[in-house]
C-alpha cells in the first residue's frame, strides 16, 4: 500500500509538472488569474452552491480586469470581457469551435445549429437562414402581437390590481410564440405539456453547470450512473418528447396539405422552393424548411431535425423570457422611463387606430432603446464559449491552442471604461450621437461575428411586441428591484428568485 501511495503521489506531481511547466502552460500562467492548487488548478473555489457560484466568478473578474486564466484540473481557461479581446475572438473564422460548456448539452440538443462545428454548421446556418428573412418576419409579427394579447387578456383576468411572479408568466408565452412562429404548432390547440417542458428546461440547466465543475463527471458511464444523470435521463425524455410531438405534428400537417394541393413537381428540378408552395397561403415556419430539405435530400435526417428543433425551442423561448422579465423589472423600477415609453406607445397607437403591425413596431424608438439597455445590464446569455485549436493573439496575451476561451458578456457590458455610471440603468445610451464612435465590441447581447445569434431580430421584435402591449394595459410598479435579484450560474441569465411586479390596469 505504501508503494502504491508514494507511485500514486508521483504520478500526481509528474501531472501537475507537465501541465503547467510544458509550452503551453507557461505561456497560459503568464495570464493573471487566481493562484491553483497542485493537482486541482482552481476547480475548488468553484465548489459552492449553485446561487453563490455567480458571484465567484463576478469576484474573480473583477479582480484580474480585463483578462485573467483558470484551471480545471490541466485544462486551461481564458476569461475575457474587454471589447478588444472579444473583437479577436469573435471576428476570427478560425475559433468559431463552441466551447466545454456547450459539450454538456450534447445529450439534449445534439450538434444543431448552436453546438455544431465546421461544415455541418455551415451548412446549417444557410439552410435555416432564409427562415429568418424579414418578409418571414413579417409574417410573425401577427403571432406576437396575438401573444401579447392573450397574455394581457390573462393579466386583465385578475381583476384590478395585483402582483405577479413575471418568471413563469413570460415564459409561458415566450414558448407558445417560438412554437407557433418557427414550428408552426400553436400550444393551444394540441396536448402539449409545456408546463412540464418548461419545467425541465431550468432543471437541466442546473445539471450542465453542475456537472461542468465536476470533472470526474464528465465521462458518461459515471455520470449516467449517478442520481444526477439518471435525474438528467428523465428530463431528456421530457424534452425530446415534446419536441418529437411537434415534429411529428408538422409533418402530418406538411404530407395532408401537399397531398391536398396536388402540387406537382418536376423530379428533375426538385428543390426546397418547389417543396414549400404548398405553405404559400398558412404561415411559413423554420420546421417546414428542415422537413422540405429532408424530402429533398438535403443531408438532414430525423435527429437533425430534433436538433435544430430543441435548439430553437430553447434558445427562443428561454432567452427571451429572460430578456422580458428584466426589461419589465427594470420599466416597473425607473417610473420616469416607463411613462416615456407609454406615451410613445400611445401615440403610435392612436394614429394607427389601435392596430400594431411592423410598421408601428418600428416606430416604438424609445420602446427599443430600453430593451437594448436591459439587455445591456442583463444580457440573456451572460456568456459564450470556444475552444482554441490555433494560437489565438488577443490584446496583451497569447491563448494557446488546446485551451478554451470564455467571453463574458456581462462585465463586458459593464466595463465603466466604455459605459459611465454602468450600473445605472439609461435608455439614452443607445440614442444614435452616443451609439457612434462607441466600440463595436462593446455591446454584443446576441454575440457577434460569424456566429451571432440568427434569430435577434426575431427577438427584438417580439420583445418590443410584449412590452408595448403591457404598457399600452397597465402601470407597473416593482416589487423586487432588478439589482438586489440573485442571479444563477446559467446557460441563460437566470433568476434564483421571484421577479415579482405589481400590475395596475390603465383607464383608457
């Protein structure tokens, strides 16, 4: 035994050597960062309960500002927020890999749009681009202006004044506006759970995180063997069922409606236009792109197609939802800025007669600017990821390749150099003299460069959506103020608490 244990300590001090004293360590250590421990690197100050995890990492950040170095066990990571350093990572085609984070989603997503590398992601990207067009959009619009006002209808249900958890409310309908716009499946009228879908979307988050600081998880036959994996197992098949019911919805309804039509097409010059005539007359959604390409051949298969279907199910739900809740919070907080809005929102209105099309959403200016400032202050993804294959140069270091780079989007977006007061919360950042000249790297709330979020213009017209509609009903005053919420370590910014406001329904 005592042979044993001196081989194993050895083994550990000839690791810990070879680590940190071969090439690439070396130049890794000449990053500031917190000093590791032999063997463990950092992995033990991240060891802490989920709700106190977020403020580690805000500690470390704002020690070693603009750029510091972490260490999982031997793996390296680079922690940047400076607007010179995302620039680096983010315009380069060659880091455009995602990072250890996202590997944990693999089992839920697969390799879609968000995960997926190289030609795979490419190909992806193009196929699904046309459904994001803004003649589709345009379409889309009726569907949030439909939601909003469901969700009006069902705060009015209430009856005088109230207060209510905002979390629960918007994500509910955030996820019946993905659903009907991108899958063409409204949750009202098929036997969807979505309650339990959305359920399973904040529980399984919580998994990632935990399983990410846990290396000796990382391998599946030990993760799937744990009361965690097998929780995790349950909530996939949560997940991948009401994904697989949507499918299998759409495809039902794409076979009945072409057959229907009796389109003919010339097997010669078949192709994904030709396939889609047959939705020319009913809304055209994201999903109908994947399943015309797999008619047609178009290396896309039945997984992929879940994929890019969990993808976007969790990316424009979730997001959003949370893009919502703070931008209420902040309105109900800053009473000022929301009677601007109002009155903006009200005179749109009345010369349109009520009605709110594209037209009117482009109109709502301010409405605009104070959803860019809560995504600034609470960016929906607070961070993105990539592994560096290739030597990367930022602005003062080397980031060798075999490490991963993370880019944190919240203090990048509070880095008082480039946003004075950034704790305060100021639509009138964005008024067009103060947006020039102003880094371009500086405010990147849907990333930036080739993998920047597909869908945020999707995003911010159906948060503009929402927030008129809730101004133009009610007044909102804050029960919890958007600054004392705890946040979660997340893959989207996360409350670990209630957002609770109160509504008071406006006389008109």
């Amino acid at each position: 035994m005592i042979i044993i244990l001196v081989f194993f300590v050895i083994a550990l001090g000839v690791f810990h050597f070879l680590v940190h004293y071969d090439k690439k360590g070396i130049i890794i250590n000449k990053i500031p960062g917190p000093k590791p421990l032999p063997i463990f690197g950092n992995i033990l100050s991240f060891m802490v309960p989920q709700n106190k995890l977020w403020n580690v990492k805000r500690k470390i950040n704002r020690e070693f500002y603009p750029i510091n170095r972490t260490w999982n066990f031997g793996r390296p990571f680079v922690n940047i927020y400076h607007p010179d350093d995302a620039e680096k990572l983010l315009t380069s085609m060659k880091h455009i890999e995602k990072g250890d984070v996202y590997h944990m989603t693999m089992p839920w997503l697969g390799t879609g749009l968000l995960t997926s590398a190289g030609m795979k992601w490419q190909k992806r990207r193009k196929m699904l681009t046309p459904a994001f067009h803004f003649n589709v959009l345009l379409d889309f619009v009726d569907i949030f202006n439909e939601n909003g006002e469901n969700l009006v209808n069902s705060l009015k249900s209430e009856k005088g004044s109230f207060v209510k958890d905002i979390v629960p409310l918007l994500t509910k309908h955030t996820l019946n506006a993905i659903c009907e716009t991108a899958m063409g499946t409204s949750l009202h009228d098929v036997n969807t759970r979505d309650t339990d879908y959305r359920s399973a979307v904040t529980q399984i988050g919580d998994l990632f995180i935990y399983r990410f600081f846990r290396p000796w998880l990382h391998p599946d036959k030990i993760f799937y063997s744990t009361s965690v994996g097998i929780k995790q197992a349950k909530l996939l098949n949560i997940l991948h069922g009401f994904s697989n019911s949507i499918i299998f919805d759409r495809k039902k309804y794409y076979d009945d409606v072409r057959t229907k039509s009796n389109i003919e097409i010339n097997k010669k010059s078949q192709n994904v236009d030709n396939d889609l005539e047959f939705v020319k007359k009913k809304r055209m959604a994201m999903l109908d792109t994947l399943i015309a390409a797999q008619k047609n051949g178009q290396q896309i298969d039945d997984e992929g197609i879940r994929e890019e279907v969990d993808t976007f199910i969790f990316e424009g739900h979730d997001t959003t939802a949370m893009a919502l809740c703070f931008a209420v919070s902040l309105l109900a907080e800053h009473k000022e800025i929301q009677e601007q809005a109002r009155n903006e929102v009200d005179d749109v209105l009345r010369e349109s007669n009520g009605k709110m099309g594209m037209g009117e959403l482009q109109k709502f200016v301010y409405v605009e600017r104070c959803v860019k400032e809560s995504l600034r202050l609470y960016p929906s993804v607070p961070m993105v990821s990539r592994n560096i294959r290739q030597d990367l140069q930022l602005k003062n270091y080397v980031v060798p390749a075999g490490s991963c780079i993370q880019l944190y989007i919240y203090d990048l977006h509070r880095d008082p150099e480039f946003w004075p007061n950034p704790q305060v919360y100021n639509p009138d950042r964005f008024l067009p003299d103060r947006i020039q000249g102003r880094h371009p790297y500086s405010y990147i709330p849907f990333s930036a460069g080739a993998r920047n979020c597909i869908g945020q213009k999707f995003a911010l017209l159906e948060l503009k959506a929402i927030v008129a509609h809730i101004l133009y009903n009610f007044e909102l005053e804050a029960i919890d103020l958007a600054h004392e919420i705890n946040i979660l370590a997340d893959l989207v910014i996360r409350p670990a608490q209630p957002i609770r406001v109160k509504f008071i329904p406006r006389n008109k």
